[in-house]
C-alpha cells in the first residue's frame, strides 16, 4: 500500500506508443490519490535489437514499482515472468502488467478491463455466437473474457494458424478456427465480432473484418482507441451494431492499471466520467 507522499515510478513498453493516453490517465488518478507520478515511454518500434528481458529487469532494478506492456511483447513479458503470475493469468498466456514488490508477478488488464467495460456498456446479456480477429496477446485474454462471460461460441481468425489454434485449444470447446478466406461467409449470422488486432491504427490501416461488415451483428468491439473511430466501428455502426469502442476498454484498464501499480482502489463512479476527457477528438490525432 503506498502512502501518500509516494510518488509512482513506471512505464509503458511497447512499439508505436507516442499517441498512448494512459501517462494521462495515470496523472489524473495519481492527483486524486494524492500522489506525484513519474513515467517513463520506452517505444520499441524502431530499437530492432530490443531485449525484453534485458529492459524489464532494469525496470525492476530501477525501483519502479512496475510497468506496463503493450504490442507486440504481452507474450514476450508472460514469458519472462517464468511462472511468477497473478491468479487466473496463467491460463491467458500473456501480461500487460508486470508488478514489482517483494515479488516480481503480471497480471492482465485487457482482461479484467474488457469484463469491466462490458458489464458497464453491455450490462447481463451474454455475447452469444462472437467472431474474434487476433490471437495474439490482447486476443489471448480477450478470447477468455468472452467465454467466462458464457459465449456461446468463439470463432478465432489470425493468418498464423497455429497461434489461432493454440488459443481454441486454451479455451476449450466453445472456441474454433476457421481460415481468414471462410470467415466472411461464417460470421453472418454471428452476434458479436471483436478486433484483437492493430489493424485500425495509423501505422496499420483498414480493418481486420471485410468492409462493408457481413449480415448485421448485435454488438462489436475494437480494442483499438486511437483512433477510437476505425474503420471497422464505422462499419459497424452502418451495419446497425451496437459499438463498443477501445477507449472505454483504456478507462477500466486504467484503473486496474492504478490498483496494480499503488495498491489503491480508485473510485470508479468518480474518475471514469473524468477519463473521458482524454477521449481522441480526431482520427490519428497524437
């Protein structure tokens, strides 16, 4: 538990993060608790000899008390971890968190942050039948979240077939596979359809789903929130689908993200309305 005076030491690792909204986010609930906030980005992108393992063990050494992991090393992170996991992670295969303390553990807010936006945005209802595009980290805990949330079934597109099939397998019989070339015609009649991949972003335009959406889903969601309108929740929206955008995922994962770092639970009835002011105005905008 941090006491006041603290000031929270951290930072984000991932590749193309100069647009990343949570050094913000973070600022704005270290206030409200009371504490001073050091972040640190380390952007991967263009460092093609970047060692994981080396940087997270100098953040550790630094005295952070943690740091957070995004595209494309969730997998990389849960690996380095060896074993060292918060309950419930190890079934994910892969972090976004990664803790310091008296014992060095990851946790996975895409996870607990999609079950939380849900409930907010989606209330009871069950997913149903979803498509989901992505088997990579955000894909992983994504994946999970849905059938804890009792889909009644998962369809897994990536273009790395075993990937895609190590994941139907980790969840268990509610998940398949189908090639990227059968989806179109699978997913008509499917409910629900969820982009766990960074097609959408400005260094990955256009959509993982075929434009325009096939038959007319219930609901979508796009991990993606900048741009928070992509081009496949334009899609959606046009097809009639009810829209779950990235940025209200970013808000729970912020707070989860928070209470890992500190300790501290955040109110979440106060801060998510505040957190809406860093919501991007404009496509791409940085």
């Amino acid at each position: 538990m941090m006491r006041e005076a603290d000031t929270l030491r951290g930072g984000l690792i991932g590749a193309h993060i100069s647009r990343t909204r949570l050094p913000a986010a973070l600022s704005m609930l270290c206030i409200d608790a009371g504490l001073a906030l050091e972040f640190e980005l380390i952007d991967t992108a263009e460092d093609f000899d970047f060692d994981l393992s080396a940087c997270l063990a100098a953040c550790r050494d630094k005295g952070w008390n943690g740091v957070s992991v995004t595209h494309p090393h969730k997998i990389g992170a849960f690996e380095w971890l060896n074993g060292n996991q918060t309950d419930g992670v190890a079934k994910l295969g892969s972090v976004n968190m990664v803790v310091f303390g008296h014992a060095t553990v990851g946790t996975n807010t895409d996870y607990t942050g999609f079950l939380s936006a849900w409930q907010a945005e989606m209330g009871s209802i069950a997913p149903g039948r979803v498509a989901l595009a992505g088997a990579g980290g955000v894909g992983r805990a994504l994946g999970h979240a849905l059938a804890w949330l009792g889909a009644t079934e998962i369809l897994i597109l990536d273009a790395a077939v075993e990937r895609a099939d190590e994941l139907a397998k980790s969840i268990g019989p509610v998940a398949r596979t189908c090639s990227l070339a059968e989806a179109p015609a699978l997913i008509r009649d499917f409910d629900g359809l969820v982009n766990a991949t960074p097609i959408g972003t400005a260094e990955y335009p256009g959509s993982a789903f075929p434009s325009p959406i096939p038959g007319r889903p219930v609901w979508v969601f796009d991990a993606i929130y900048t741009p928070t309108e992509t081009q496949f929740i334009q899609d959606s929206r046009a097809a009639g689908a009810k829209t779950i955008t990235g940025f209200s995922l970013f808000k729970h994962m912020a707070l989860r993200t928070f209470e890992a770092f500190t300790g501290l639970t955040p109110d979440a009835e106060q801060m998510l309305p505040q957190l809406d002011d860093l919501k991007p105005r404009m496509e791409f905008e940085s």
